[in-house]
C-alpha cells in the first residue's frame, strides 16, 4: 500500500521519516515507553534510525503494519505513534487488525493519543475494510486503557500469559472496536451471542 497520511483537527499523521529519527529517540528515553511497550531498552539512536528508516517503510510496503507518527498541525511537534497491524498476516481471520500507540511524556493528558487513535480507526474501517480492532497492554497500563475506552473499544478481559516483556510472560487487557461501534456497517454479517 502507498503510504498516506490523515488529518484531525489538531493533528497530522504521517508515516515517519528518516529526518523523525531524533525525536523518536529522545521520546523513547522515557522509561515508560519501554516499560509498556515492545520498544528495546536501552533504547539507542540506531534503533530509532532503523524503526524510521527500514520497519515503517517496510510495513507499508508489504501491506502489514502501517506506523504513523503523530505531530500538531500547529509546529509539527512529535507528540507520539500509531500503528496498525493486519491481523490476516499473521495467519488470522482477515479484516481484522491490531492498533497500538505509544505517546511522547510530555505530550500526555491533552487528548492527543485518542483523536489520532479515532483517526486511524476510522480509516482502518473506511479504507481498509476492517471488521475487527483489537487492543492489547500489559495489565496494568492505565494509560493505555484509557486511551482505548474513550475511543470506544469495549474490554473483553485479561488474557493470561499473553505479553512476553523482559523474558517474562504477562497478563493483557484487551479489547476490541467493530465498525458498528463507529456507526459504520461491516461487510461480514456479526451475530452476537444473546447475553
């Protein structure tokens, strides 16, 4: 897939460029952002190099994993990523995908993270034709969960043992977004279990 970019009222999401490399660097010296995340730690300026400069344009290429750096439309500062895994390349049921995020420290609490997050769901759902979002963190990650609920992912639970992090299996929340959650219509019928 070309690579596109999408717009919100505040923000401009673009996949990164070589020229991001440094300040996904010095974002992710924020031990949070390891903590919770799959980012290395320690993590160095060759990894940042190689995320901006080979992973993003790789997964975009080979139609897999859409990273977007997140940036204000007033003075283009890096306020964190977004990215979307498709789920079908990974031997799952297609027109599903995965959305994780990761959010600059001091670019938190002013709703960043959830209007760029509506952003690619709604394009997932829209151009992309996917049926299911799923969202997973580590139990724990308030942050990242709060971020999910006011975008509207319902929590489905705690999956056991799903999180390698550190050499060490953890538990997960998780979560899920369907098209009709965004009142948007999905191409598969959906017949939930009567509750």
């Amino acid at each position: 897939m070309e690579p596109i970019t999408l717009s919100t009222d505040r923000l401009h999401l673009r996949p990164l460029r070589p020229s991001d490399a440094g300040a996904v660097h010095a974002a992710c010296q924020d031990p949070d952002i390891p903590r919770w995340t799959s980012v290395p730690s320690p993590y160095s300026r060759e990894h940042a190099e190689s995320f901006v400069a080979r992973t993003c344009p790789e997964g975009w290429r080979d139609d897999s994993v859409y990273n977007f750096g997140v940036f204000t439309r007033a003075g283009g500062t890096l306020t964190g990523t977004m990215g979307l895994l498709r789920l079908a390349h990974l031997a799952a049921p297609d027109h599903q995908a995965e959305l994780g995020y990761w959010t600059v420290k001091e670019q938190r609490g002013r709703g960043y993270t959830t209007e760029a997050a509506r952003a690619v769901c709604d394009w997932a759902f829209d151009s992309l034709g996917v049926e299911r979002l799923e969202w997973y963190a580590e139990a724990g990650n308030e942050g990242s969960r709060a971020v999910a609920l006011k975008v509207g992912f319902v929590m489905e639970g705690t999956i056991r043992s799903r999180i390698v992090h550190e050499g060490t299996r953890r538990d997960a929340w998780s979560g899920s977004l369907l098209p009709s959650d965004r009142d948007r219509a999905a191409a598969t019928a959906y017949l939930p279990y009567p509750r």
